[in-house]
C-alpha cells in the first residue's frame, strides 16, 4: 500500500447558510488517480475549490502530505505542491502560450526551460502556438495550456475540475490520455467529472457524490460495473 | 500664426501633454487591475504638490524631489490600503463611492491644514533655466517633460510586457482567483500597481506645477478630470492610450487658448470625451474583450 497523499476528513463547505458539502471523508494515495463523480450541484466543485484554499472550510480536515491546509491561503496552498486545473480552463487570455507556462512556476525560483521543453514534448500543438494569444486558441488547445501551466509548477498533486467541459468527444479522450501520461510520470490526479464514463475508466479509484455527501466508493472498475452507478450516470439500464 | 509661434504652442502643449500623460497612466493602470476608477488620483497629484512645498522647505529642493516622491508614494498605497482593500469584494460602485471619499478628504484635509490660499510652488533653478532651439525659447521644464515622460512610459511597458512582476500584474487584471492558484499575491500586486501610478502623478506634479507655480487644494481636481478623460480617450486600461490621450488633450487646450479660445478650452475636453463615447467607446487603443468559454 502506498502512503496517503491527501487525506480529507468530515470536510463540509457552506454557501451562506446551505451546505454544499455536507462532511465528506475519503483519501488520494499517492501516485493514483482518483475520481470524484457526481451531477451538477453534489458538491465535487467545491470540495476541489476548499482543497485549493478558494473557499473556507465550515468545518473538518485537509492533510496534504502530513500538513493541514484548512487555515491556509491559495498562495501558500500551491506551495505545497497542490495544483488546480480549474473549471472552464480560466487561461490568462492576454498573455501568450509561453508567458501562461512560466506564469504557473510563478512561485519557482529555479530554471525553467526543462519544464517548458517537457509541456512541449506532451503538448506539440502549444509549441507550435508558444507567441500566440491564450485567448486565441480553440477550447482543446486551452484545456491543454490550463494543465501544462498546472504542470510547470511541479505539483505533487494536480487537481482537475471537468477538464473535459466543453470539448468535442475527440479531444475529451486526448485529455483523458494526458491525464493517463502525467499520472505514469509520477503526479497524483484528483479528478472530478461528470463524464462519469471516461473518468471511471481513468481512475485507480473513485467516489461518487451526491447533494454534499459520498454514497458510493470503490476502485474505478468496480463502480463502472456497480448497477447504481450505471443507472445514474452511465447511462446504461438497471437490469432487473 | 507665424511658424515660430506655432512651434512655440506646439512646444507647450507636448509639455503640458506629457503631465497630463504621466498622471493619465495612474487612472489606466489601477483601473486595469481592479476595474476601478480612482477618482482620488488626482488629489494625490495635488498633496504631491504641498509635499513637495513643505520637503523643500526643509531640505532644500535636491533632497526634496525623493521626499516628495516616496511621501506620494506612500499616500498612494495607504489610501488602498485603508479605503480599497477592505471593500475588495464589496460590489465596483461601492468602492467607487469610496474613492469620491478619498477624493474630497484630501480636498478637505489640506484646506483645513493649509487653507485654500494658493501656496507658492517652491522654484527648482535648473528647471526654470531659458533654453533656446532655433528660434524656440522656453525654459528646461517644458523641454524636459516630454522626455521624460517617454522615458517613463518606455520603462514602465517593458516592467509589464517583459517582466516578472509586469506578467503578474496582466494576469491579476484578468482574473484574480486564477492568479491566486498561481501563487501570485494578488494584494502584493495591487500594491506594486498604486506605488507606480502615485510615483508617475508625483513626477507628473513637479512638472506640472513648476510651471504654474501655486497650488492650492483644488489644483487637483480638473487636471484629475481631464487626465481621466485622457485614459479614457486613449482606451482605459491601456497604457500608451493613457500617453496619446495625454498629448492630445495638453496639445489641443494649448492651442484653443493660443486661438484666443481659453473659456472654451476645458469644455472642449469634455466635448472630446462625449464623442468619444458616441463613436468609440473603447477608446483609441481600448481593449477587445476576447473571452471563449
């Protein structure tokens, strides 16, 4: 068994009153990929955005890496070795492809061009872009870019929110086979979806969440042959 | 209007364009990062002023100008410190309202410190030196303004476009929660934005009023106005905009006075201001919002 990269406990996150996330607990090991799968509105967002330090917790535990993140800021959070690919990619628009790279090792002091050289080798197409606008590219292109920037600040532990929102079937499954990649190189993903499908086949292991709460765990292959599971978001009948 | 003459106005109005520039580029950065209009901008242009009467004083001019400087400096990031900061998420009327706060306590304030009697602006000797070129005579100040404000504006693109620090300011004016997630401290970078639009309007000041040679606590407001007009002109939230603008508004109300027209030459600014608003929006090099979701 591999140590615990990431471990949340009874994690709840309030909206003015509502309850978003209704005190959750589950674990990422290191060097897996794990997902959290559930409709609009379960909570995966926000639980992401707590993790990152966006939203306060109202209440429980976040140990990233044997330290606790809940009284901390978004800058000192991704010091640590946390990265979030947010959802709708949020590129600078007005900064080139390469500023975006070296913008996401804004808090790094040493040599980057190793790192650009290896966004390029898993991202050719934002080479040939690297003076172009981010605001120029196509949806793909900047899904690319939001994890590559993620990447160049060398995270332990990169966290992606719907990185297939959006994008043309063909494209989602580059994005799944990117995430495949980086996880061999050695980064854990925390990888919320709603493309229950892909994500499932993706992940080590996964939770599914619904309104604030986790209902179901297990390995990836496990849930996408669980009954429930392929009723509600797969798409696929119940057989009675 | 003979050549000479013309070259003369020409002359002042590029000088009295290249303030209006330097406290332009104020308005157009801060309202790049936090999408606000600090209608406190040109107030701090007028303290910059009475620091720069009372730091020579006491110091003589040499010592004063970094006085007077660093003293702006401070005031600047102190008014967003106090009266910005603690209303970041609060909605943009809000701090807006906040910033006519600022605007007319310093107004108010400085009457109250100082009276509203003009206060004689100290004379800098080497400033008001006659220089001739050809058969165009003024004194250094007037030369010297319009150069120095290039120089200034050449610096400041290459902080922002070349940069460490410039790429984090772009980004934080697009999107702070993202530049968070990039370990960017936002406040940090908001801070660096009114340290350099408050050192700008107190060079701005000393240009300015060496050459009108009093201020008083109104001094502040209609150059405050017009330069606004200036960044708006030039496309707020861009930098050279902020320069051209400048120019075009000192060149144009010299030359209407010059005419004979000088009742008219500040509502001819503001007659600028509406057609631009009619016909370009955006301003002359505002930008386009390209947002793909």
């Amino acid at each position: 068994m591999s140590k615990n990269l990431l471990e949340i406990k009874d994690l709840s996150v309030s909206y003015g009153g509502i309850r978003a996330v209704k005190g959750i607990s589950f674990e990422v090991p290191e060097g897996e990929v794990v997902t959290l799968i559930g409709a609009n509105g379960a909570g995966k967002s926000s639980t992401l955005r707590s993790i990152a330090g966006l939203e306060k917790p109202a209440g429980g535990s976040i140990l990233f890496d044997g330290k606790e993140l809940v009284q901390m800021g978004t800058e000192q959070i991704v010091t640590t070795g946390i990265t979030l690919v947010p959802e709708g990619r949020r590129v600078f628009p007005n900064l080139s492809v390469l500023e975006n790279l070296k913008i996401g090792a804004y808090q790094r002091k040493d040599s980057l061009d190793q790192d650009i050289a290896w966004i390029y080798g898993l991202f050719p197409r934002l080479e040939e872009r690297s003076w172009q606008m981010a605001g120029t590219l196509s949806g793909g292109e900047q899904q690319m870019l939001a994890i590559g920037r993620a990447l160049m600040s060398k995270p332990k532990l990169i966290m992606m929110d719907e990185p297939s929102l959006g994008l043309a079937p063909i494209v989602v499954q580059g994005v799944f086979d990117i995430i495949k990649e980086i996880n061999k190189q050695g980064v854990t993903i925390l990888l919320v979806e709603q493309n229950a499908n892909m994500a499932l086949k993706a992940a080590h292991r996964a939770y599914v969440m619904e309104t604030g709460k986790i209902t179901l765990s297990g390995t990836g292959k496990e849930l996408a042959e669980n009954e429930e599971v392929k009723a509600a978001y797969l798409g696929k009948a119940k057989n009675k | 209007m003979s050549l000479n003459v013309f070259f003369q106005h020409c002359l002042t109005g590029i000088s009295l364009g290249g303030a209006y520039a330097l406290i332009a580029i104020g308005y157009t950065m801060v309202y790049g990062i936090l999408r606000l209009i600090n209608f406190a901008h040109g107030d701090i242009f007028m303290v910059a002023g009475y620091f720069m009467i009372f730091a020579t004083a006491t110091f003589g001019w040499m010592a004063g100008i970094p006085i007077m400087l660093a003293c702006t400096v401070a005031l600047g990031v102190m008014i967003e410190k106090m009266a910005y900061k603690p209303i970041r998420t609060a909605p943009r009327m809000s701090v807006m309202i906040s910033a006519i706060g600022v605007s007319y306590l310093l107004q108010n304030l400085t009457t109250y410190l100082f009276t509203a009697l003009p206060r004689p602006y100290p004379e800098i000797p080497i400033l008001k030196r006659i220089f001739q070129i050809g058969s165009v005579s003024a004194s250094l100040v007037t030369f010297l303004t319009p150069v120095l404000t290039i120089v200034l504006v050449v610096i400041l693109v290459y902080i922002t476009n070349h940069t460490k620090v410039g790429m984090a300011m772009r980004a934080v004016s697009r999107d702070f929660e993202t530049s968070r997630l990039m370990g960017i401290k936002i406040n940090n970078v908001i801070s660096i934005t009114f340290v350099i639009g408050s050192f700008l309007a107190g060079v701005g000041a000393l240009l300015y009023f060496t050459d009108r040679m009093s201020v008083t606590p109104f001094s502040g407001t209609l150059p405050g106005l017009k330069c606004f007009v200036a960044a708006v002109i030039g496309g707020i939230g861009s930098v050279p905009g902020a320069v051209v603008g400048g120019f075009v508004i000192g060149i144009c109300e010299t030359f209407l006075i010059a005419l004979g027209y000088s009742t008219f030459s500040d509502a001819f600014t503001f007659i600028l201001l509406i057609i631009m608003l009619l016909f370009r929006p955006t301003g002359l090099f505002g930008e386009k919002m390209i947002d793909k979701v």
